[in-house]
C-alpha cells in the first residue's frame, strides 16, 4: 500500500478522536504491513521506494462491517489484487448499500470498479485508473487539477496525495464532524 494513502487518513481520524482499525486480508492484529512511498520521476513514470511499516489493529475474519461507520480504501498496488478478492468485494458492497461513507484514494477505485458501486456515480482516480472506473459504470471526473477531489452521494474519490487537505474535509462533512473554535 502507498505510505501517505494509509498512514494521512488513518492518523486525521485518530487525531478527530476517532475509533479507527486497520485491517488486512490474512493478517491478524499486531502485524505490519510494508508501504511504499511513489515519488514522481517525470510525467510519466514514478519509483517505488520502501515505506514504513503500517500495524494493524483488528483481524479481518473478525470484521462485522455493519459495526463501522465508514470505510478508507488506500491506494498503490494492493488494491489490483484486492480487486480479486470476494470478501473484499462484499465488503465494500455492504457498506455502499448500507449508504456509509467511503472515501477511495488513487487506485483504491480499482476495487469499487470490481464491486460494481461506480455505477451512475461520479469520482476521480489516478489517471492510469480512468479505464477500471468507466468500464465499472462511474462518470470519470478529469483529476485537473490534481489536487482535486469529489463527493458524490456517500463516495469521496481523490486521484493523488495532493487532494489530503480536501479529502479529509469532505470526508469529515460525510461524518457529520465539525471542527469548533
């Protein structure tokens, strides 16, 4: 998974207080797993450097996903693969169903792609990503600039790390959190 696509969202939630789990497919709680920082080389390729270690709170055999209020789905590699998996899928299809918030960063959308919740629904992506949400039935949104991100219904979609300034605001409006001073 990609280093700041997991680590900004999880820690802007724990920082609003609150309750936040982390989990994985076959990987219990208390175990890590590796991201990956992309660093733009040019416009069109990026490197893939070692990240950090990311540890996980819950196990996800154990998840209830009618007990969350919500749902972060990270970007990088991991979801090409989690795009394939069946309890992922149902997963995600719960939680849209259930009309709880889910905010997509990156390639995250390649996994609602395969879920089949992009249909009539409008978001953006990493541009290498354009083709997963058209053919998954969603409006692509042109990521320009790249710093922009969407709301559409209970779905907030970003293209890169960019758009953290707005995603984690329009997440917290689908959250109903305000911050007072």
């Amino acid at each position: 998974m990609e280093d700041y696509e997991v680590f900004v969202p999880f820690q802007s939630l724990q920082a609003l207080e609150c309750h936040v789990d982390a989990i994985c497919r076959n990987k219990s709680a208390g175990d890590t797993c590796s991201t990956a920082v992309h660093d733009f080389e040019g416009d069109q390729t990026y490197s893939e450097k070692m990240g950090h270690d990311f540890k996980l709170t819950t196990n996800f055999k154990d998840t209830d996903a009618s007990s969350y209020d919500d749902l972060v789905i990270h970007g990088g590699l991991a979801p090409e693969y989690l795009a394939l998996d069946q309890d992922v899928i149902k997963l995600v299809k719960h939680l849209m169903d259930a009309g709880k918030p889910i905010t997509s960063i990156c390639h995250g959308q390649q996994i609602l792609s395969a879920t089949g919740v992009l249909n009539g629904k409008k978001c953006t992506a990493c541009p290498a990503v354009k083709l997963n949400v058209v053919l998954g039935g969603g409006t692509w949104l042109e990521p320009d600039p790249i710093d922009h991100c969407f709301t559409d219904g209970n779905l907030v979609t970003e293209a890169a790390c960019l758009a953290y300034p707005q995603f984690v605001s329009q997440f917290m409006s689908l959250l109903g959190i305000r911050v007072c001073f």
